[in-house]
C-alpha cells in the first residue's frame, strides 16, 4: 500500500530553503563568496543581471548561461570557472530552513523534500 500525499510545499525562496539572513535581506550564499572563491559582489551581481531571465525562462539551460558569462572580460581571470560557480552557489544556497520542516514534521510526520536547481 502507497502512502497519500497530505501535503505539498512548494519553495520560493525563504520557506523550505533558508536562503536569505533575515537581518540584511541578502542572500545568504554570497556572504562569503568573495574569500570563498575570489568573486566580488559586482561580478556575482553581472551574472544575474538581464540575461538571467533567459535561465529563469527555459530559454537557455544554466550552465549554457553561465559559460557565456564567464568569457566576459570581467571574469577572464577569475579563480573560478561557470562550472565552479554553479556549484558553489547551489551548494551554499540549499540551506534546509529547519524552522518550516519542524512546522511541517508537527503535522504530517513524514516529509520527502525535493528541489531542482537550475
């Protein structure tokens, strides 16, 4: 016998995932991403800029997107390639708010969390 579902969540930002510090508003992955991997807050601020949308969209797949931002000149000689960037900013952005599941496992006992990242 299959267990019902007796409950979805679906994330924007800040409820399954705590992924903004509450005080300042910013996300919480970029707080030490310049000593981390050598990124300023321009540079990490360019790569979600206009063409950004595109991802958002489906027009264009993520890695796609950010291989052709980090040809641009101001990462040419950064420490980081697309690949590590992504990877950096999707393993520091799944922070589990452990706030909502408490509220949820209260409820409904069993929780399967799902996500995908771009």
């Amino acid at each position: 016998m299959s267990a019902a579902i007796l409950a979805v969540l679906f994330d924007a930002d800040g409820v399954v995932f705590r992924t903004f510090d509450e005080s300042s508003g910013l996300y919480l992955w970029k707080a030490t991403a310049h000593e981390d991997i050598g990124l300023t807050e321009d540079q990490i601020g360019i790569c979600f800029e206009k063409g950004f949308i595109d991802v958002i969209t489906g027009k264009i797949g993520t890695m796609e997107y950010f291989e052709k931002v980090f040809e641009t000149e101001p990462y040419k000689h950064s420490r980081v390639n697309a690949a590590q960037f992504v990877d950096y900013w999707l393993t520091k952005d799944s922070r589990v708010n452990e706030d909502t599941i408490a509220i949820v496992d209260l409820r409904f006992r069993d929780i399967w969390l799902q996500t995908k990242k771009p």
